[in-house]
C-alpha cells in the first residue's frame, strides 16, 4: 500500500470537536449569553438547527435585576448550558457523525423537551 491511498490519522478528540463543532456552537452560545433564555438548551439547539433566534423570539427570563447585577456569563453559561452540552459532545466526540451540528441540534433539542416535562 503507497502513502497515497493510506487512511489519513483519526483526529484527536479535540482536534475534531474544534474542527468540526466548537465555531458554530460557540456563536450559539454567544447569542444566548447575550439573550438569556429561560430554556439556553432549545435556545441553542434552535439556533444550530437554523432556526430564527433573536431577543424577540426567545422567551427571555425575568429582568427584575440591572444589567451590572447580571450574573456574568461564565456562570450564567455554566450553569445554565453545560449540563445538557456535555453529554452531547461526549456522544457526538465518540460517535463523530457526518454532520455533527445537525447531530448536536437534535440531541439538545430531545434534551430541552426532557427538561421541560
């Protein structure tokens, strides 16, 4: 067998998942943080399936507190998105689908209905 036809080496798994995931999702991830959704999971999972998501769009939580007592968003993200991402970028870093946006806005979008029931 030449060089030529020899499978080019696996990815590793942080080299797939910045490839392939992290961009996009960090923009989804961005435009929630600046909204700040009630459910950051369907908010997500919309916006990587395409869908419209703006501030109009997004049932946003209550702004009883002044922006600067917001809390700030590492927090806001952590506790709010990286329970349900986690076990998503395990199973898509494992699996690595075709097309792991698709992938990553469909398993967040069953796990937002699982949060809602």
């Amino acid at each position: 067998v030449d060089d030529a036809d020899a499978e080019a080496p696996r990815q590793s798994v942080t080299e797939y998942l910045n490839s392939e995931v992290m961009p996009t999702l960090q923009k989804c991830l961005s435009a929630a943080a600046r909204v700040r959704p009630a459910n950051v999971t369907r908010f997500v999972a919309d916006a990587l399936a395409g869908k419209k998501v703006d501030k109009e769009s997004a049932e946003e939580e209550e702004e009883d507190e002044e922006d600067e007592e917001r809390q700030p968003t590492r927090e806001f993200l952590n506790a709010s998105a990286v329970p349900d991402l986690l076990p998503v970028l395990n199973k898509i870093a494992r699996d690595r689908p075709k097309d792991p946006i698709k992938v990553l806005a469909k398993l967040l979008g069953e796990r937002a209905e699982q949060n809602v029931l």
